[in-house]
C-alpha cells in the first residue's frame, strides 16, 4: 500500500461546508419554551448509544417546558399513529442510558416511501400538536426526513382537501422543522468525527480480536476477521492499529495490484521475526482497484496456497451493534440529544435542516442534506476509482488514521542494510514514562519505537521513569519485545513521579552523557510535561538536554496542559462508568439506595465530570467548582424528590481532591442521615482499578498515532540538530515540545509556551474545556437550577433556586 496523497482538495471541502457551533456554553433558562412540543424517533439500524440520546431529547426538552413524543417504531410507528405516539417523562428514559440498541424501537418502512403514507404520518403528527422532530439515523433515514419536510406544506394542504384536517390546525402547523443525529455503527457520515455507536462497535471488535489472540498464539494460526461498515471502512482501520493487525482491507483506499504477493510478504516478515500468529482486518464492502470486492475466504486461499498457514475466518456480523455503550457513545449522544432539542427550539419555518455533530470536541450544527449529498459522493468516488478523493471526502480524522496506518504498515524488522545505509545508531533514542501509569502507554511505546528502529535509530527504554534511570536500569529494546504491547494496560517499562529536578539536574545530565541520548520522549502526565520543562530551561547550564526532547501526554488525569485529551483517560472513564453500572445493578433488589463513589484525578475534575455524564449521576463535586453545606444539601433534597417520584436508585461523584473538607465519608454520612426518610446511601472509593484494565480503542489508537508522529518528529529534529562535529545540539523552544491534541488538530507546542496554559499549584490546566458540560450534567439530573456558562473557558455560574445563592466556578489563572 503506498501513502495517502494530502491535497487542498480536503482543506477546500471542510470549507466550504457551512458550519454554525453549537450552544454548549450558552445561557439556557429552565421553561423558556413552555408549549412546544417536539418528537423523537429512532430508524434503520439500530446503534448504540441511541438510548442515551433519547434521554437527552427527552430530558431537555422537559428541562425547557416542551412536551416530548417518543414515536415507536420510527416511520412505521409514525405511519401507523395510535399508541406508537408515547408522551415522554423523567421517569420514562430513567435506567436507559448503559442500555444498547433502542427503547423505542426502529423499523424499515416501505409505507413512508409511497405519499400515501407520509399523509397518515403528517396527520399523526398535527393531531398530537408536533411539528418539530428529532430524527436519530443513518443518512437515508436522515434524507426521508428531508423529503419529509420538503412535501409537508404540499400534504398539509391535501389533507385539508380531503377534509382530515381543518383549516385552523393546517394554519397552526403549516412547517415542519427537521434536525437530525446520526446514529450508525459505520461512521460513514461526511461531516462529523464519529456517529452514535461507532466507539462501542469498535469495543466489540477489539474484544474479539483481544480474544481470539491467545488461541491463534497457541496454535500458530493466522485469522483473517471481516468486520461491517458497509462502503465505509472506518471500523477495519481503527481496529487494525487497536488491535496491531498485520494488514487491513478497505473500500476507499484498495492494495495495490499484486496485493497478494505484498501480503504474503508481510506475513512471512512477522513470522521470521518471531510472531506465532497473524491478525487480518476486512472490511465488509473491501474491493481492489478495479472496484471488485475481496472477501475473507479469498483472502484465506491466497495465504493458504502460498505460505501453507493454518488459516481460519472469523465474520463478526451483529456483534458489533450488540452490548452496552462505551462512555464516550453514552456522552456523545448526551451531548448530541440535547443540542438537537436547542438546535430544534431555535428553528422557524426558513430555518433548513440540520445535523448534530462533533468536531474535535466541540459540537457542531450542519446543513443536513449538503452532508447527506457528501456522504453520497464518497460512494460515487469510490465507484469512479478516485480513491484519494474518496480518503479526502471522510474528512480529516479518517485521512489522519490512515496516514498513520500507512506509516505503521510500512514498519518491519530491521536489517543490517539499514545500518549501512545510515550512521544513525550514532544517535540512540530514549524513552520512558513519567508520572503515573495509564492505559496506552504501552501502544506509544509500540509505536515509537517500531518506527524508530524502522529508521535504523537504537531506542533505549528506560525503566521506572528517571529513578530507573539514576540506577541504570537501562536497557536497548529489540523488535520481539513490544510487539502485543498495544492491547496490554499500564506500563511495561514501569513509571516513577519523581522529576529531574527531585533527583538532581546534574545527576541526571551526568547519565546522560554517559549514554549519548540524541532524543528523549517522555510520555505521561503532569510529571511528563513538567520535566521537559526543567530540562528546556536548563539547556544553557547542561548541554546534555540540548537534545530533541517530545512529551505524548499520558494520565488518566487529563490534566497536561496544551493538550484536551491524554492517552488512558478514556480507558479510565469506561472503568469507572462499568464500576457504576455494577454498582445501580447491585441496588435492583433494594429500595431507594444511593451511592457516593469517589474517582482518581487529583484535582482535576474531568473523570468525575465525564463519569458523571456517562454514568447518568446526579451530582459530581470537583475541585474546580466550590460546593458548601447548603449545595450538599440540595442535593439531598433532589434526590429525595427523585425517589419520591419513582426512581429508586442514585449516584454521586466526587473527585479524590475535590474538597478536603467534604470527604467521600462525610458526604455519605450526610446524605445518609439527612436523607434517611427517602433512601438509603452507600460510597464506594473506586482507586486504582481507574488504572487498570485493557487500554480502548480510543487509547490504542490515540497513543499508536501519536508514537508515530513522535517518531517522525523526533528523528527529523535530530538530523537537522547535528552539528559540525557530529553531535547533536539544539536550544531552540521548537525542539522541546508536548504533542498535544487540541479539538480535533494534533500540534507540537513548545513546553515552554505551554506553561502558560498550566496551573502548577494544582497540577491542572488553566483552561479546561470539558467545564462546559457540567451545565448538562445537572440538567440531565433533573436539578431545579438555572445554568450559565458564559464562555467555553470553563467559568461558569450556578443559581440553586431553593437557596438563591451564587456559586463560582473557580480556575485558577482565568
């Protein structure tokens, strides 16, 4: 396979799609919509995650005083009417949030596509006062809306021609306003990040995958795995560097021709090198560059002719849309569901419609059918064999995963004709981790150092962080050592807090010197980004550092400034959200019962926040906002109120730093006490487990890809930093930087420009942007308050309206 070609072709596209940010952030006033009345409906396939954004749909249109439909069956249940129509309530989308496929139900509808039936639908419709709908689909349930909402005017009138409809409710309802999420496991909507379902399908095969290696090891066989996506081929390439596969089919960038030969190969290469087994990706719609489809049997008797390996295929199928939502599916469609109901409210009849979607991490509105028509084209560019513009028409982040997928394929073993080709084992490589462990580690490691070598550089892992390195417990890695590391949790080189300026600057200058590190990468947290920063601005005193130093941000924390998200925090969350669920299944055959679970972070707020999202919490209390007595207690009186009216189970959050005053212990004892009459409470200190598990998709991914851009950097730095005399020296800031990950760019930021970012105090970013979702948070919980964010800064007011008291969000250095 040969590299993506990078085009103004994409950047021109991108443009030119008329995007409008979303209201997170924005003042919302609890009833400012009393009287509207808004549906929601789910169609096609069914994805998970859907649930959630219903209890979003439902829960914010309620919060704004909007009766809420949810319509059972999606078309069919809106042709039919009756008691497909079902008036939503808090308590109607409560216990819904962990659970996949939909509630609701979806149906195929071959009655919606004839007239006839979307004048039944149309009048279903009026007759229960709606003309705003919330559709959660793929992109032809998402163009039936449209075609929908394009003939409305036209059936109105036909069914006041017909005399079903008078003309008083035809003058009331004479629109119909549309917006739309998409909820598809493929992930083959233009215009957006991820679609609903996609992160929990990618859990489903990294699992299989993750399963099938033990007996593929024990009897050295090759598996050749065919996963969906129909056309889109996001599923195979996300998982083929999860899962570290040996090669990967898919629809928009086909092998080249003589693949066959180009796969044996590489086959053969892991093999001699010492892999006892082989991983294979396919991708359900793949095809060569003639357009002809490959399938996995093919694929097994080419490598079963030539390279004679026990071979078997495995197809997945229905799987993948099975089990429960990842954290990240449950907060996207939280997320998503609640900015369609504004997206919805803010309409009138010339506004089009439009799509939610995420970008980066910001969510966005888009202009609905300009992204279905660009949806199409990739399928027509593919059918055209204009393969680059089909990469370049999924958008940035799947060209991104692809390029680093290409970098990686061509990764292999080492051979003598690299050192003598190049002097570069002049110039040996170190890395290790700072900070504490974090799932993903082990896939930067990977990364890095396979590409490295690829590049004939000597990498050094240095175990235990700088201590390790005070010892001297050094040691030069070899190809066979990280090879699996990708799926395995923590840090198999092991991690050590201790900084350079804790152990000394000149002891650790001293060693070194004494192993003539050209390049060091640091990957962690806090610690990490801190180090490089000692190290940068001591370059003058010791020539030792005056070398390319890179920092991939690590830590379940989240909390390394320049960068919105750090590998092992999304494993950290999804541990915690299980822990969660277990616990509410754990009070099924109890009454009324509550519980306190603190999570790790320090005083970083973002696991408990993001947790508390994804968990469907009612309360998380975090470092960065203050809470007092009289907030603790209001809580209380929600959650009382919450049993009262039916629910019988409740759950609270609290960051391990949040407030030293406010222990987990304390607030259980208070809640407790205070709550007696209504429930009962349990806590629970959930630990160091945040740390443990196997990493996610999300993190193999994330740290696989920002091993390779290291790599890339690194070794690029090192070549133009060499010096006359043959070494290698360098005080300029843009060789000491952070890979960070800012919406949805990947850049290098010079540490000491980052520091401007970083509280040090608190070891938490100055600017969090994840502030902005506690707003959500509360109002998904039902809370009586009225919320103001005023900015995506993170500042952010609170007004309890039982107690009519301020309360600030306070980040320090804002």
């Amino acid at each position: 396979m040969t590299s993506a070609k990078k085009g103004p072709a994409l950047e021109s596209r991108r443009e030119s799609m008329d995007r409008k940010m979303g209201s997170e952030g924005k003042s919302i006033t609890k009833g400012s919509h009393k009287g509207s009345t808004i549906a929601v409906y789910t169609s096609g396939g069914d994805a998970q995650g859907m649930n959630a954004a219903v209890r979003a749909v439902v829960r914010m249109g309620l919060f704004l005083g909007c009766k809420v439909y949810m319509i059972k069956e999606g078309y069919q249940g809106m042709v039919d009417g009756g008691d497909n129509f079902v008036l939503g309530d808090w308590k109607s989308v409560s216990g819904i949030l962990n659970l996949g496929g939909t509630i609701i139900g979806s149906a195929r509808c071959m009655e919606f596509q004839e007239r006839a039936g979307r004048l039944n639908a149309a009048l279903n419709l009026i007759e229960h006062g709606i003309n705003r709908l919330v559709c959660i689909g793929g992109d032809g349930s998402l163009t039936g809306a449209d075609i929908f909402r394009q003939e409305w005017g036209g059936l109105v009138a036909e069914l006041v021609k017909e005399n079903r409809l008078s003309s008083e409710k035809a003058e009331l309802y004479s629109f119909l306003n549309i917006v739309g999420m998409v909820g598809s496991i493929d992930n083959d909507f233009c215009g957006t990040d991820m679609t609903i379902g996609t992160d929990s399908a990618l859990h489903r095969i990294i699992e299989a995958v993750d399963n099938i290696r033990p007996t593929a090891t024990s009897h050295k066989r090759c598996f050749i795995m065919e996963v969906m996506g129909r056309h889109c081929g996001y599923l195979a390439l996300i998982a083929s560097m999860a899962a570290e596969a040996d090669y990967v089919f898919i629809p928009e960038w086909p092998p080249e021709k003589g693949w066959e030969e180009q796969l044996c190969t590489r086959l053969s290469q892991e093999r001699v090198s010492g892999n006892r087994l082989n991983i294979i990706l396919i991708s359900e719609g793949a095809i060569d560059r003639e357009g002809k489809p490959i399938t996995a049997n093919q694929v097994k008797d080419v490598i079963v002719s030539r390279l004679k390996l026990d071979t078997r295929v495995t197809i997945l199928g229905h799987v993948q849309r099975g089990g429960c939502p990842s954290a990240f599916d449950r907060i996207l469609s939280s997320r998503m569901g609640a900015e369609a109901v504004l997206a919805l409210l803010d309409s009138n009849p010339d506004t089009p419609p439009c799509v939610v979607t995420i970008d980066g991490n910001q969510i966005m509105r888009v202009p609905l059918m300009e992204a279905v028509q660009r949806t199409k084209s990739v399928k027509t560019a593919m059918d055209n064999k204009n393969f680059t513009e089909a990469v370049q028409l999924r958008g940035r982040s799947f060209q991104q995963n692809l390029e680093a997928y290409l970098l990686m394929s061509k990764v292999k073993p080492p051979t003598s004709e690299v050192s003598q080709k190049s002097n570069v084992k002049n110039y040996p490589l170190a890395v290790l981790n700072v900070g504490s462990p974090a799932c993903g580690m082990n896939a930067v490691m990977r990364a890095f150092t396979c590409m490295a070598m690829t590049k004939g550089y000597n990498v050094y892992g240095i175990n235990h962080g700088f201590e390790g390195l005070m010892q001297n417990s050094v040691q030069q890695m070899k190809w066979t050592d990280v090879q699996g590391w990708v799926s395995i949790g923590g840090a198999n080189l092991g991690t050590s807090k201790l900084c350079p300026d804790q152990i000394g600057l000149d002891k650790v200058a001293a060693q070194f010197r004494k192993y003539r590190f050209s390049g060091i990468l640091l990957v962690g947290g806090f610690e990490a980004f801190y180090s490089a920063l000692v190290m940068a601005e001591t370059r003058a005193r010791f020539p030792e550092f005056c070398v390319p130093i890179m920092v991939i941000p690590a830590g379940i924390s989240n909390n390394v400034p320049g960068s919105d998200f750090s590998v092992g925090s999304d494993t950290a969350i999804n541990e915690i959200v299980d822990i969660c669920d277990r616990l509410r299944q754990s009070a099924v055959g109890s009454k009324n019962r509550v519980f306190i679970c603190q999570t790790m972070g320090g005083k970083c707020g973002y696991l408990a926040t993001m947790g508390a999202l994804a968990g469907g919490a009612d309360a998380a209390y975090i470092f960065e906002e203050t809470v007092g007595i009289k907030e603790l207690m209001a809580d209380v009186l929600h959650l009382a109120a919450k049993m009262k009216s039916g629910v019988r189970r409740g759950l609270v959050l609290r960051a391990d730093e949040a407030d030293e005053q406010f222990t987990a212990d304390f607030i259980h004892r208070l809640f407790a006490h205070e709550g007696r009459l209504s429930f009962s409470a349990r806590y629970s200190i959930i630990g160091e487990i945040q740390e443990g598990g196997m990493p996610s998709p999300f993190d193999r991914t994330l740290g696989t890809r920002m091993g390779v851009r290291c790599a890339e950097k690194l070794t690029t730095q090192i070549q133009e930093s060499i010096i006359s005399s043959g070494i290698v020296s360098t005080q300029i800031p843009e060789t000491c930087t952070l890979l960070g990950l800012q919406k949805r760019i990947s850049t290098f930021i010079p540490v000491q420009e980052a520091r401007k970012l970083a509280d040090f105090q608190n070891q938490i970013h100055k600017d969090s942007w994840w502030l902005k979702l506690r707003p959500l948070l509360r109002i998904l919980a039902k809370h009586d308050s009225i919320y103001e964010v005023q900015s995506i800064k993170g500042r952010a007011r609170e007004v309890d309206i039982r107690f009519c008291r301020p309360k600030r969000v306070q980040v320090s250095g804002i």
